[in-house]
C-alpha cells in the first residue's frame, strides 16, 4: 500500500493553503528545485554544448517518455517526450488520418478540451480533403462509431465534469468498426489506473504537469502502439525524428518507432523538473492512487452537499464513472470561487458555472478534504461571492 | 559603444574554457540560475496555479517576444515566442501556402538547415496537392525566384559555412515576383543586425538558445508582418492562439494578429531563463555586436591560416558575405574537434568535414581568440586527431 503520508511530504505545499487544483497544475515536488538548479549550474553552466551527450539530454525525452510509460500501461520504448499535447494532438491525428485514407470522419466528442478540437479543425482544413470533425454528446459516442470513422479523438476524462469514457470498450468498437482511437490522457495520468496495452489503443498523448507535477509548461508525451510504429508517418518530420539526425541529410527518413514522433530540440530545463516529479511515482500503485482518490471524492461530494444546498453536483455520482476531480455548478461560480481561493482552498472554474476540484493523493488527505469542505460551506453561507472584489475577472480563470 | 569586458562578466563560463560553440547553444547568463529558482520556488511553489495570472506567466510569450523583436528590427507586437523552431518552421509555411494557393512551389537552398527541409517535406505530403519542394544551391536562390514559387524558406545565416543571404535583396525578389518570405533567424538573432521590417519580410522563425543564450531547449519565436496578421491562418490551431482561449468555445477563431501563432501551453520555466538571457541585450546595439564580431572572426581566420596549412577555409572570405562563425575543412575534422576540446577551446564539428567556430563578442574577446588559435595549432601540429579516443563517435555531435 503506497504510503501517502510520505508522499504528500516530498511536496511543498504552502503554509495554509489546501491545494484542489492539481488537475490543472501540480504542486512543486520539493526535489525539484535543486535538480533544476543542478541542471541549470552544473550541466548548462559547466557542460555547455557537451551536456547533449555528458548529462544524457537528447536521450531523457525517451528516457523519461518510459517513466510515464509505467504510469499509463505502455511497452517499453513506445512513449516519447516533447512539445505540447496539442502539437501531439496534432501529430496522431495526422498519422491516424493517413492509416485511414479512404475515411473521412474524426469522431470525438462535446466534453473533450476544445484545443483537441480546434487542432482537429486546423487539420482538416490544412489537408483540405473533405474530412469531417464530428462531434457527439460523450454518452453518444460508442453508438457513432461507424465505418465512416476514421480515428476517434477522445479525452478519458472530461475536464469540466470529470466524467469517465470507457477506453477498453471504446476502443474495441471502434476497432471492430476498422477505426483508429487517439486517447487524450491530460486528466488521466497520474489520476486512475490506464491500461493501453490491455485496451488495444492506436495512439494516445497527454500532458505532464496536471497529476504527474512536472511544473508549469512542461513537454507533453505521445504513444503510438508497436504494431504502428513503422507506418505511423510523422506529418510534424522535425530533425530529431529522423533517423540520422545529426547526418544533416537532405530528404527525411523516420527514425525508429516512437522516435519518429520527436521534432525539435527537447525542452531540457523543463525535463529537469518532471524528471524530480517522476521519481515520486516510483512505487506508487496507481490502483492505490485510485482508491484513495474515490475516498476523498465521495467524502468531498458528502461533505458539500450537505453544507452547501446551493451547489449542485455535475460530476457523475457514481465514482466508477469519474476520473480523479468533482465539480460543482453554481450560477456565481467564478466569484464564489474567487472567495474561496481567499480562504486558502485552491480548485478553479471553468466556463459558464463549475467550480471544479481535483482530488491528489500524493499530496491531499482526508484532513484537506474536510477543511476544504468547511472553508467551501463558510464561503456560501456567507454569500461571499457577492462581493465585488471576487467577481473581476482575471485573464486565466 | 557597447562595452563587452562588462557583457563578459555577465557570463558564467567554465574555468580554462574558451567557447566558441554559442552558435550552437549559448553560455549561462549569471543571472538566469536566480531567475529560474525564483520561478520554481516562489512563483510554482507558492503561486502554484494563479501563477499564470499573478506572475505574469500566460503574457509572457508576447512580452519576451517583443524583446526579441527589438533585436530582428521587428515591429512591436508581432513576434510572439513557444514551441520550437521546427514548429514555428511549419506554420509560417503553412501560413504562407494558403496565402498563394495558386502557387506549389516552396524555394529553398541546400544550405538550409535540414529540420526546415523536413518540416516543409512532412507538410507537402500531409497537404498532398502536390507542392514541390525545390533546392537550390546558395548562390542561385535570387534567380530562382519564378512565379511558381509561393514561398522562399530560407536562413539567413549558412550553419555550416556561415554564408549570409541577402535578406533585403532577396525578399525584394520574391515579392516583386509574386511569392512570400519565410526567414529563418536561428544563427541571425543576436549575431548581426536584422531588419525585418527594412527589408518588407513576410514571416521570420528562429531559435532562442544560440546567440539569445536562452538555454537549452529554449522556445522558438515567429514573426509574422502586421499587413498578414489576419489572414495568416494557423494551421496549429490550439487554444493559446484562440481569440478567447478560457471561454472554451467548441470552434475555433483564431486570436488577434501574432497572438494566433500560439499553440499550447507556454514553456514556463524555460521562459525565465531566457528572461535573464535577454536582460543583458537591454542596451546592447547590434552593429557593435557585428562590427567585434567581424574583427574576432578575421582575426581568428588570420591566425589559423598562418599556423594550420592543414585547414581550409569554407567560410566566405568577405567578412560581410558571412554570420558570426567561422568554418574549416579538414578531413579528420570529428577527431580535431575532439582534440581541441580536451585542450579547453569548444567548437563543434558539423559532418561531413566542418570545424566550426562561432564569435559570440557577448563574451567572447581578442585575447580568447588568439588563445584558441594557438591551442588550435597545437592540436594540428602535434597530430593530436590521430588519437583513437578522438575518433570515437558520439551522438550528438
């Protein structure tokens, strides 16, 4: 049984504030400073341009692209670092798309982040073939998987609500109807157990810095399965997806399986960060992760719905059926949120009404749960949203 | 005059080192190891997620792109930074090739960096309407401008030889023949003057850890001229470069001017860094920068012809037809590299033949520059590539 008592004291959380807002971006892993600080002094500063070699830097997006592996259910060697998710985003759908030349449906859905649709959109009109971006209600999904469906392109877990896609059924289906599935892990990794190999998935992506705590901006990752490594054809051929890169040839030869999928030059200080963030999952049972993050979800739900009437929840009820956040939806939502981040509890907003939670364990306990619960209840009997100082809105919301 | 003993100082630079590989990666600014550790441990430690509100974090691709548009001769507010170069390669051609849809040819020389070749090759295939991609060599660019090219994709500055293009001259060119300018700015920006906006350019992309001295892995920058700022589509349509990115709206619309060319999340950490890295060209003039560094590299070339028959000169003789570096040929060039690096003067080797030196007067004075020749020489005279522990091939070279 992971020992979450230790794992919340290898963060650094500040004095007073409960923290419910690691889905979007995770606390600072306390070994991550100095090992930023190494990398930038002792690599950068003493190794110069040698450190590519010396400190392994044009190896780590692999390197560490096998760390998360681990955390998601992959084979060794078929997760890779780099860029952002909507450049990965970007990256399977073009692959996906020319597996599938004679389809011309992208199915996804309303609950996934609108930069997958909007890369989507990009795509489509780039390629200026006549491909559809359909989208469907999440519950709609399975049944609009049809022969015309070339790829789905879906998140596991719906950012706003936290509801949770069936990934094995899903893709099941979609492979029986000869489609391709691109799994967005952004809400996933790090949050619940994902089983890629087990489900059969094509190609999934995700981020670093929500519940894997890899700090603000760092890379995105992309997975392609082995039994498309070779024919998966990077549209985005950057120099370090060729398999010679430093040859500096004239044409462009995909490297070898998921190397293909790196472009340009790795975000080395960044990987620094995520790889202090990293070495916390080592031991961490995602099963373990699971349970524990159901516990403080129904205790948080349990806890407001009785304290807070006005706060109706938009997360499924059923745990089985949510990923590791809980939102709430409340007509004043960017203000009470406001008044509540001025108690010291963090979660965030999300457009038009949620107020939504993300629930840790490495770092969140029963403790943080209950308080948070208090504070919540202490903001909406006193209608604090009301006033005017919470209800300006701020560029990130 | 821009006194560069000061710059220097501002430099950490390893004991006994001389380096002339800031055309590769640049040294560590003094400054840049406070300003990350402040922005990983009061601004993501405390901050955590209202960082990107309070420190500025989500602005901060405009206002460091802005800094970097002083030193491209830029106009303010339309050089916006993320992603690496490829990226930023690959959406300018984009950008431009629905701009000339009646075009198919993408012109660029043999001495352009290869990732662009590749980028512009990955993007043919996935539009598949049949664009070509035409290489030409260097010097018959200007007369291969026809009014079937849609697009010039060019650098500045040769990698290897450190030819310079004729920026104005070429893009006057190209418009009056129809066809628009994409200038890649890696081994330009902080190396000599540029005058995008003198000169009418069309898009400008380039990197930020070369003569920037950002870091490794440091983002990438894109500039694109106010008159395309609204019909330059961006075919990496991701969220950051939606007009409204937190209203998380199904469509896409792309953002004000150079605000569309971003994609995903910003790269946080890598960003302070590059903060520090730009502090110091506050005050910096170009042409002084130019003027020492065309006196560094004559000097370097006069003292290396006089003590090393065995190399040979592959840059540009004329100071003004070459950037800020200085190659040679020699035939064991990979195990001389080697050598000399053991003798403290870092270069880097580009294949299949080329020492190359870069001239960096941020830090880089006469008295390095005769040291390094003379450690140079005794590398040459003494045979010191015959060595079999200098022939031993590493990855990154």
């Amino acid at each position: 049984m992971t020992d979450f008592a230790s794992t919340k004291a290898l963060f650094h959380l500040p004095e007073g504030v409960i923290y419910l807002d690691g889905n979007s971006l995770g606390p600072l892993p306390r070994a991550a400073a100095a090992r930023v600080q190494h990398r930038v002094q002792e690599e950068w500063g003493e190794l110069l341009i040698t450190g590519w070699n010396k400190a392994g830097w044009m190896a780590e997006p692999g390197v560490l692209g096998n760390r998360i592996g681990r955390l998601i259910g992959a084979e060794p060697g078929h997760v890779v670092l780099g860029d952002t998710l909507s450049i990965k985003v970007y990256q399977a759908l073009a692959a996906a798309l020319e597996m599938r030349p004679e389809r011309r449906v992208i199915l996804s859905d309303s609950g996934n982040f609108p930069s997958d649709l909007y890369m989507a959109e990009g795509l489509i009109k780039a390629l200026g073939r006549g491909h559809e971006l359909r989208v469907v209600a999440p519950q709609e999904v399975a049944g609009a998987i049809t022969d015309e469906v070339a790829v789905t392109l879906l998140t596991e877990v719906d950012y706003r609500t936290g509801r949770l896609h069936d990934m094995a059924e899903i893709t099941r289906r979609a492979q029986d109807a000869g489609a391709l599935t691109i799994w967005d892990l952004a809400h996933s990794a790090g949050a619940l157990p994902v089983d890629l190999v087990g489900c059969g998935a094509d190609f999934a992506v995700g981020c670093t810095y929500k519940y894997l705590n890899g700090g603000p901006g760092a890379p995105a990752f992309i997975y392609v399965a082995p039994r498309h490594a070779t024919c998966a054809a990077p549209a985005l051929s950057g120099w370090l997806g060729h398999a010679a890169p430093f040859a500096f040839e004239a044409a462009y030869r995909p490297g070898e399986g998921i190397e293909r999928m790196r472009v340009g030059t790795p975000p080395v200080l960044a990987m620094a960060a995520l790889e202090a963030a990293l070495d916390i999952w080592e031991g961490v049972d995602l099963t373990d992760i699971r349970a524990q993050s159901i516990a403080l979800g129904e205790m948080f739900i349990a806890e407001v719905e009785v304290r807070c009437p006005m706060l109706t929840l938009a997360s499924p009820r059923d745990p089985s059926a949510r990923g590791s956040q809980v939102s709430f939806q409340f007509e004043h939502g960017y203000a009470a949120m406001q008044a509540l981040i001025a108690q010291g509890v963090i979660g965030d907003f999300r457009a038009p009404d949620l107020m939504r939670f993300g629930f840790a364990p490495l770092y969140i306990d029963t403790e943080d749960v209950k308080e948070a619960a208090r504070r919540l209840a202490h903001v909406m009997q006193n209608r604090l949203w009301g006033d005017p100082v919470y209800q300006a809105r701020a560029t990130v919301t």
